[in-house]
C-alpha cells in the first residue's frame, strides 16, 4: 500500500504529474523556509565544533590557546554571519556563494587548518537554483580569490602556508562535491520542469485544437441542415402552393407526390446529419457525399419553372469534397431562385468539368426581391465557406437586363491513394 502510494500520480488540472518520491523530500519541497533553517543551524554547528574544539586539544596536537582567542572573534561573526546568509540561499544563491568564500578567506588566519561545510552547501544552491555555468563561474572567481589572496598573506608572512593550503584543498573538494550534486540535481529539476511546462502547452494547444475542430465542426453541420432544410421546404412550398391553384385534382397529383418525394428525401438526409450529433465515435467527420444535381433540377421543374442542366466535360476522378460543393451550389443557387425571384420562369445551370477544376453557372429571368450581396443571409455566406474550403471562388450578381447570376470556380484535388 506504501509503494503504491508514493508511485500514485496525480492530477494537476488535466496533467498526469508523479508524486515526489518519499515523504520527508514532500514535506521538505512543501516547507522551504524551514527546511533552509534547518540547513542553516546544522551548517552552524558543523562549523562551530573545529572552532570551538581545536583551542582546547592538548599541547603538541593544538596550537597554543592564546593564538585561538586573538581570532576566535572575529572568526565566530564571520561564520555566523556566513550560515545566517544560507536562509537566502534559494532567492539569492550567488550572493551565498560570496558570504561563504568571505568565510573561507577568514578561515586563512587561524592558526590551524579548518574548514566548514558553507562553501559546498552555496555552490550546491547556485547549482540547483541557477544553472551549471553560474557555479562553474562563481567557483573560479572564489577560488582565484581565495588562492590570490592566500598567497599574498602567506608572503607577507602573515599566515602559515600549512593553512594555505589546507584551506585551497579543503574548499577545492567542498566545491566540487557541492558542484556536482547541485548539478545532477538541478539539470534533473529543470528537465522535468521543461516537462511539465511542455506538457501544459500540449493541454493548451490540445484543447485550442479541439474547440477548433468543434466550431468547425458545428459549422460544417450548420451549413448541411440549412441546406437541406431551406431547400427542400422551398420546393415543397412552391409545389403546394401549384397544387392549391389548381383544381384539377387528377393534375394535382404529380404535385403532392412530388412534395412527398421531396420530403422523404429530406427527412433522409436528416437523419444522416444528426446521426453526426447523436453518435460522434462513429459518425465521418466529412458529410455524405451525394449528388443531388439532378435531384435539385427535378424538384425546379416540377415547381413550374423551365429549368435547362447542362453538363461538359469529363467528371471522372472528380472527388467527393468538389462533388458535394457542386451540388451545393446548385441546390443553393436555385433554391434563392424560387425563394426571392420575382416573376422567374426559366433556370439555367451550367457545369464544365475542366482539366483545372469545375465551373458553375446558375441564372434565373426575374427580378430578385431582395439584392443578397447587400444583406447576405446564411446560404450565400454558408455557400462562400464551402467553396472557400475547396479553394475556389464564388460570386453572385444581376445580370443585364434582368436575372441573377451566381458563379463559382472550384480546382480539382489530387486524388490521394
């Protein structure tokens, strides 16, 4: 139950984080401040017992007494001053590292060789909460300093070589074993750290790309239900209102079979949209493919208006995204036709399959009721996204000396394997 505790992970938001190995190093991640104090009071001691204990060995092992208090003073403050600075270890690790080689040069003028753990634990900290470089640098200009300066007051005659040199070796080794713990241990923090900073942007972009794709999404089914929807109850509208003219019940029959036809064909194409929102695992992500070209022209026809189709060039290899656009536009395109045409009689649609891509051209004979490139409701703006996503181009206007146009430009896709 342990193990299975301490390995766990746990969540950050939606990040699958490990938990820090060991009780005692989550605790010591979650108080640094006393963490730091207690770093500070063991450092304090350790340094105080070869201050403390080297004045009272016996004679020929010590060095006289009298020579231990002329410094004692001076050196106490310096290694006390020297452990206080470790509280801000964390914030400002450089300024540590200088407090304790402060400390190592006034360790020059005892009268033995001792020494004290504050230059390990500073370059310790500069590694871990700075960066490799930093400590290589700081460690040079300390230990330059302190060789410099440990020469020159040897020279002077004013402290013994035997302290030189046992001060330089004895800060030499705290500094590289300080160094290269802090080292292995900081680059480990800030690779994971650069971890869990990436992992989060991948959330981010994850959940940008997601709602992305659900807007997207939300508008491609849009574009569908209205194009369904708008269409077929125009014609079913146009064709009832055939049928109610006319009161010949015998030739009112074409009409509401054709209005039932058109209905069941909506109600069809219905329920493969919404089946997109009903069950998304399983549903295409592009819609169902069909030409209704066909279909469109017939359901005109049958509405009273003289309605030509006429079809060039080769439509083999045309896939299934141009397809649908196509016939889009031609659904759309005759569906504004019988919806805001004023007087129209006669439609033509004219589709050239060409070596570059595939043209449509829909006109009408009327008098448009309203301009729709003055106040464009959602087809035309729908239409100009399809044909947009295919690459092409679309454009509508009057035609002289009266009628609407709607053109539009599609490139062929490569056919991928």
């Amino acid at each position: 139950m342990t193990n299975r505790s301490r390995s766990s992970p746990f969540s950050e938001g939606e990040l699958r984080l490990p938990r820090p190995p060991g009780v005692l190093r989550r605790y010591w991640a979650r108080h640094p401040l006393f963490a730091d104090i207690l770093v500070c009071v063991v450092c304090l001691l350790v340094s105080a017992v070869p201050v403390i204990a080297t004045p009272v060995l016996p004679e020929g092992v010590g060095t006289r007494s009298s020579d231990w208090v002329r410094v004692l003073p001076f050196l106490g403050v310096m290694v006390v001053l020297g452990c206080l600075s470790l509280l801000l270890r964390r914030r400002h690790p450089i300024l540590v590292l200088g407090a304790a080689y402060l400390v190592a040069l006034a360790y020059l003028f005892t009268p033995d060789p001792i020494t004290g753990p504050l230059v390990l634990v500073a370059t310790y900290s500069v590694a871990v909460y700075v960066s490799t470089r930093a400590t290589l640098i700081g460690v040079a200009i300390g230990t330059v300093v302190l060789v410099g300066t440990g020469i020159g007051l040897a020279s002077a005659g004013a402290i013994s070589t035997t302290v030189l040199w046992g001060s330089i070796v004895n800060e030499a080794l705290n500094a590289v074993i300080g160094g290269l713990i802090g080292t292995n241990v900081g680059s480990r923090a800030r690779y994971v750290a650069a971890l869990i900073d990436h992992s989060r942007r991948l959330v981010v972009e994850r959940d940008q790309q997601a709602k992305l794709a659900s807007a997207a999404e939300r508008e491609r089914i849009a574009r569908e239900l209205h194009d369904i929807v708008a269409h077929s109850l125009t014609v079913m509208v146009a064709l009832a209102e055939g049928v109610a003219a006319s009161r010949d019940a015998e030739h009112s029959r074409p009409g509401v079979e054709a209005i039932a036809a058109t209905g069941r064909e909506a109600l069809r194409d219905m329920r493969a949209t919404l089946g997109i929102l009903r069950d998304p695992a399983e549903a295409p992500l592009a819609p169902l493919a069909r030409d209704t070209t066909a279909e469109t022209v017939a359901s005109a026809r049958a509405a009273g208006f003289d309605t030509r189709l006429v079809v060039s060039g080769d439509p083999a290899g045309l896939d299934s995204r141009t397809q649908l656009a196509v016939s889009r536009i031609v659904q759309e395109s005759v569906t504004n036709i019988l919806r805001h045409a004023s007087g129209a009689t006669r439609i033509d649609v004219v589709i050239r399959h060409e070596s570059k891509g595939v043209s449509v051209a829909v006109s009408d004979d009327g008098f448009p009721v309203t301009a729709p490139q003055d106040s464009p409701g959602f087809g035309l703006r729908g239409l100009r996204e399809r044909v947009e996503l295919t690459g092409g181009t679309v454009s509508a206007g009057p035609r002289h000396p009266h009628g609407w146009s709607v053109t539009a430009h599609i490139p062929r896709q490569e056919q991928h394997a």
